[in-house]
C-alpha cells in the first residue's frame, strides 16, 4: 500500500495569486537536465515558472494557485526519469555528503584497478612482436579482466544508472555514449581475449571511468560549497513576538499571527521579528544584519525598526508595519534568491554543449561502423573501429580542462589567503573590471579602535579601560580593549542609553555619552577634527577625557585602490552607512566615486546600472544587507569577518586584515583563465584531429586510449601552471 504525500504542508503563496513549491530532484548531474525538466514542466497548463538550481539540486515552481495538483508534478517528473520529494535543506545535506563519499569511494577503486592494469600492460605493450608467448600474453589479459571487471561494475555505476534512466525516460544525456563505449570496450577486450588476440582495451574502459570520476567528484566538492543560503538566512529570523492584547496583557504568538497595526513588546536581548514603528520606550538597537553599521543606534518615539534588529538596552513598543513575509529581511531574501537564479549564462553554454555532445558522438561511431561495412570490412574490424571513435571522443580532456585549473588556481588562492566558494569563481574573477567597495567591516577593519590614545594619559586610559569593562556597549568595549583591561572596577551600575557611573573613593567616575559625562563642548571640538569618529567620555571627579573611537581603514586599502586602478579597474565606494564617514573613507583613498546611507536595494540598481554600461562588477562586502549586491554581482568577495550569510553567497571569502587577497584573487584568476583557455582549445584541436583519424581507422582502441589519456594528462600538467605562474607573478 503506497502513503501519498500531502503537499499542502510545502506550499508557500507569492502574494500574487501564485503559489510556489521547492522540490528536491534526484539524478540532475548536468545542464541538459535542467534544461530537460524546466522545458517539459513548463508545458504544464498554469505553470508559470521552473528553475532548478543545480548547486543544491532544487527545483523551484510557481503556479496559479489552486489550478495544478503538486503529484501531477511528481509524477511529470517520475515520467522524465528523476525522483522527486519536498526540499528540506538537512536531507539535501545528508544525501549531498552520501553521494560525495560515494564518488570518491568509487574513484578510489576505479584508480588502484587502473594501476594494477597498467603494470600488467606495460610487458602486453613492450612485446608486442616480440618474444611473449601468446599463453604469456592470455594470461596478463585474463588476469586484468580479473581486476577490471568487478571493478568497472562497482565503479561505473553512477553512469551507468544514469544512463539507464534517461533511455527509459526516451532521452539521452552524456553518460549514454560513454557507458556504451566503456560496455562495449569491455566486451570487445572479453572476445578479444577469449580468441587470443593481440590487443585487449581492459585499461582503456577502468582509466576512462578513473578520470570520469575524477571529474564528477571535483565538480560535486564545487557544487556543496556553493549551497545553503536560505538555511543561514533562515536563523536570524525570530519565529515568535510578544503581542499585546486587551491593554497591558502580553502573549507569545508565531510571528504568523501578526497583522499590521499590531502592538508587540521588545526587551533586551531580543531580535525583532517585525518591521515597525516604535511608539514608547528608548533603546540601543543594532541594526548591522540591516544596514551594515556596526555602532548601535538610539531609539524613541517614531523611530522604524526592521526585522532582524537586535535590541540591546531598554524596552520597546513597536506598532507593526510588515511581519513575517512582508517585512524588509524577507525581502533581501527574495532579492538573494533572484539574483543567485540570474546567474545562469554559464549553465546555458553547457546545456548547449550536452544537447550536441550525445548525439554527434552517436552518430560519428554509428556511421563509422556503417561506413566500414560498406567499404568491405569485417563486423569485428568496423566494431572496433567504432568504439575507437566513442573512446577517442571521450570528453575527459574537455571535462578536467577547467576542474584541474580550477583545483590548481583554488590552491595559489589558498596560499594567497582566498578561499573559494563558488566553481565559476575564477573566471569571473578574472574579467571584473569595476569593483564596489562596502566600507564599513570591508574597508575597514571589523573591529572599532581608540584614534586619540596618546592624547589620553596612560593611568586615566587605564582605569577607564577598567569602567568600560562594566559596560556592554561596543564604544565601551573598544575602550577597555586599547586598554587591555582584564579586571572591572567594582560598584559600577549602567544606565541604560547613557553610560555608566560609580565612585573610587571619595570620586565619582563616569564613563558614557558626553552629556552624560559632561564633556560636550571637548566632545564637539574632537568631532569637527574627525567627523567619522563616535566619541565616549570619562569624568574622574571633575577631570572629563574625550575617546576618539572609529574603525580604521584596512592596512594597505591606499596601496590596493591604487593597484586596482594601474590595471585598469575602476573603483567606487558603496555603503549604508552615515554620509560624513564613507566620503572620508573615500577621499583618503582617492576614491571619486561614492554612495553613503544606501539601502540593499539601491546597491543591486546601482549595480544593473554598471551592467548595463558593460561593466563586470567585482562587489566587497560583508553584512547581510550586501548579500543580495553580492549574489547580483558578476563576481563578489567578503572578509572572514564577514557574516554567515554574507560569506555563504559570495564566490570567495578573504582571510586577515589586509585587501591584498583581492587583488592576488584577481591576478591568480587571470592566468588561471588564460590556461583555461588553452585547455580548451588543446581539447578541441584534439578531437579536431583524433576523430578522423579514429574514423580512418589508424587508431586501434588500444591508442584511442592512450591518445585519450594522454590528452587527459597534458591538460593537468598545464593546469599545473596555474601554481607556477601565481609565484612566478605575485
């Protein structure tokens, strides 16, 4: 008895009469797939829209609502050969790492038979002509077949499962031409042995699957670590607010119970799960998931507070605006989404590539084989010949030509302090040629620092040191970080929004806002000077101290606006955060071109707009509103420091606290391409010239094999150049 699902529980509504459903597919290995479920579901009367991601393997419907029952869908798909289910990113996950340890399993063993065989070979090779005895020869054959066989069985599954579906499902992909030349290679080498022939294929099929796999799995390692955006979104949204009913009364409902014009309560400590406006209550709010700006904000009555915003002192009663779908950290969601779905111009190319591949590879053998028959040969001569062509075609050069550059650039970039997170990383890297910079935890270091240290004497910056230590306030936290204080001062008490206060002695100290502290006009004077900097005040009895506290730009930010610039890329500034301090982060690099107190979605119109012009943006960022800017940009970069989300969506990630990764990830990239380009080109000149002379018939299997390996193995050693080229350069 078979349990249908119910898919009503999945469902999410568009709010435009739309109705979307997230299904995780099974057996998408290749564009052409995609292309093949997103062109039949579309014939689907309402369906209006099919995406499949092939990073996490998700397809992604909208149709109208009501009008298509989702096991209709199902089964639509079942028809095309793949299985499909509700995505759940922790299954996804599970069976993403069951199916990489499955490859690499399989690689593993295909590679030792392949070694095996080789050895075994190499006297079949030498003596050919010469003085083995043909019992010699027969034995060396028939003990490969004892290692081979088994071993491509195992090895070659996950073509040959492949395979299998898409000929039931009436199609064909790229693992139907080569299971067909592995089959018949190894049965061609069983009669071949069996009739005591000169020549057997058993170490061309195991090293055509030993390399198949090679590729496979590097692509399904790039895949895995380009996925899980939503799950990091997902954890900063609260599930839950505190809502006010019948006056004072407060109860806990899901954020889905909440309608706008609703009154809910925010305590310290909480994160909002609503937009709003705040009607009572004042408060320090962090609004960085949001805005990007690190140093917390005050609110009070009519202040907006977003969704995602943390509350760090005071109570608030916020009136609701948007919850749950509605709210402004949805929308960055969407955006993230949309933009990571627009990237498609690369999956195009390849869908192009696997729809011709299958077809002129079938074809050529096929009509190889006729055409030898025609001429007069035997049934053995044209079979061999023919499988010849499907080994010589084989597109191992062409499938490692960008994985093993990749693989090689990936560890100059590692050694470089860049991490990479997306497989077409490099290429884009290497044609940007404007980058937006994000200015605060960007530009500038993650972490707030003391400018007006020497103007401070030693014995006050440490007792304040010992003060701020009482205080939870980030300003407070950068002073007792310069001070390297490890001990509090006892007695003190914080007010919330103000400061804190206590005595030492018979003095009264004070640590805080400069009204606070009574310190305005040093204040004031310290601001005009540096318009960028917060300040925070100390009062010792009746001496008052002005802290400058500010980040500092990155080390060598001067030094790699310049650089960007001597290679002919422009550079802009970008930023939510306040007018005074990104023009005079932009003026102290030179930078002409900048944008202060953007929101994300002013950053993704700006960076259409570069489009647009015929720009390749590189965009810098790290807080969760540049995610969307990062997903929509041709290329992007965050720090370490960077958020979760932040770090997940962009192509790579930069270690320590200089920029110079970027500019080596845009050099390494560089002539990582540059050697692409060759690979490629090495691998079509030699189909150009090994098919016809495969089709002639001067090339046995046997050298259809090494002709096939060896192009495999002179496409890694240039892609080794990548290392070699980065030191010689960098």
């Amino acid at each position: 008895m078979q349990t249908a699902l119910d898919f009503s529980h999945y469902l999410r509504s568009t709010g435009e009469g739309l109705v979307r459903l997230d299904l995780a597919v099974d057996g998408i290995n290749c564009a052409g797939c995609m292309a093949k479920i997103e062109r039949n579901l579309l014939k689907i009367p309402d369906v209006t829209s099919a995406r499949v991601n092939l990073t996490d393997r998700r397809l992604a419907l909208e149709w109208k609502a009501g009008a298509v029952d989702p096991t209709t869908i199902v089964a639509r798909l079942t028809e095309l050969g793949y299985r499909a289910y509700p995505f759940e990113r922790a299954s996804s996950e599970t069976r993403e790492a069951e199916q990489a340890g499955s490859l690499l399993r399989r690689l593993g063993v295909a590679a030792f038979a392949a070694m095996n065989v080789m050895m075994l070979s190499i006297p079949v090779w030498s003596a050919v002509g010469g003085d083995m005895l043909p019992e010699q020869r027969d034995f060396f054959h028939w003990l490969s077949a004892l290692i081979v066989l088994p071993a491509a069985a195992y090895s070659a599954q996950p073509f040959f499962a492949s395979a299998m579906t898409a000929l039931r499902a009436r199609s064909v992909n790229m693992d139907v031409p080569i299971s067909i030349g592995i089959a018949l290679a190894l049965a061609m080498s069983l009669f071949e042995t069996a009739t005591h022939a000169e020549h057997a294929y058993f170490d061309a099929a195991i090293m055509l699957i030993a390399f198949l796999l090679a590729g496979r799995y590097l692509d399904q390692n790039m895949r895995r670590k380009t996925r899980a955006f939503a799950g990091n979104l997902a954890a900063l949204k609260a599930e839950t607010a505190t809502k006010f009913v019948d006056g004072e009364e407060i109860v806990t409902v899901p954020v889905a119970a909440i309608q706008p014009g609703d009154i809910v309560l925010l305590r310290p400590g909480e994160r909002s799960a609503v937009d709003g406006n705040v009607i009572s209550g004042r408060s320090e709010i962090d609004q960085s998931l949001i805005t990007g700006e690190t140093l917390p904000k005050t609110v009070a009555a009519g202040s907006p507070v977003y969704a995602g915003t943390l509350v760090r002192t005071g109570v608030l009663r916020v009136r609701v605006s948007a919850a749950s779908e509605a709210t402004l950290l949805s929308e960055i969601s969407r955006l993230l989404e949309n933009a990571l779905q627009s990237r498609s111009r690369y999956l195009r190319l390849a869908e192009r590539a696997s729809r011709l591949y299958a077809p002129v590879v079938h074809a050529a053998a096929l009509l190889t084989m006729i055409g030898w028959l025609i001429a007069g040969a035997s049934l053995h001569e044209a079979v061999i010949t023919a499988i010849a062509v499907l080994i010589i075609t084989c597109p191992c050069a062409l499938g490692l030509a960008i994985p093993a550059v990749q693989t090689v650039a990936s560890g100059s970039l590692f050694g470089s302090g860049v991490l990479l997170n997306s497989g077409d990383a490099i290429e884009r890297l290497a044609e940007v040629d404007h980058v937006i910079f994000d200015k605060t935890g960007t530009l500038t270091l993650p972490e707030l620092d003391v400018t007006n240290a020497e103007a401070i004497p030693a014995d006050i910056f440490a007792l304040a040191g010992r003060v701020a230590l009482s205080s939870r306030h980030p300003v407070a936290a950068a002073v007792a970080r310069a001070a390297k204080a490890t001990s509090p001062l006892g007695g003190m008490e914080e007010e919330p929004g103000q400061g804190v206060h206590g005595s030492l002695g018979d003095l009264e100290v004070r640590l805080g806002r400069p009204s606070y502290c009574g310190a305005e006009e040093a204040a004031n004077v310290i601001l005009s000077r540096d318009p960028e900097a917060s300040v925070v005040a100390f009062r010792y009895g009746a001496s008052c101290y002005v802290f400058a506290v500010r980040q500092r730009l990155r080390p060598d930010a001067v030094d790699v606006v310049a650089s960007l610039r001597q290679r002919g890329i422009s550079v802009e500034v970008v930023s939510g955060d306040r007018e005074p301090a990104v023009r005079a982060a932009a003026e102290t690099l030179g930078i002409c071109e900048w944008r202060a107190e953007v929101t994300p979605v002013d950053k993704i119109a700006r960076i259409d707009e570069l489009k647009r012009s015929g720009f390749k943006v590189l965009m810098v960022g790290d807080g969760l509103n540049d995610a969307p800017a990062l997903a929509a940009a041709y290329a992007s970069i965050s720090p370490i420091s960077a958020t979760h989300m932040s770090q997940a969506v962009a192509d790579a990630v930069f270690l320590g606290e200089q920029l110079a990764p970027i500019l080596a990830a845009i050099e390494i990239s560089r002539n990582a391409l540059h050697l692409m380009r060759q690979n490629l080109w090495f691998a079509v000149i030699y189909n150009a010239l090994a098919v016809p002379i495969a089709i002639a018939g001067l090339a046995t299997p046997l050298i259809a094999a090494a002709a096939m390996s060896g192009s495999s193995v002179l496409v890694i050693l240039n892609a080794l150049r990548a290392r070699i080229r980065a030191k010689g350069e960098l």
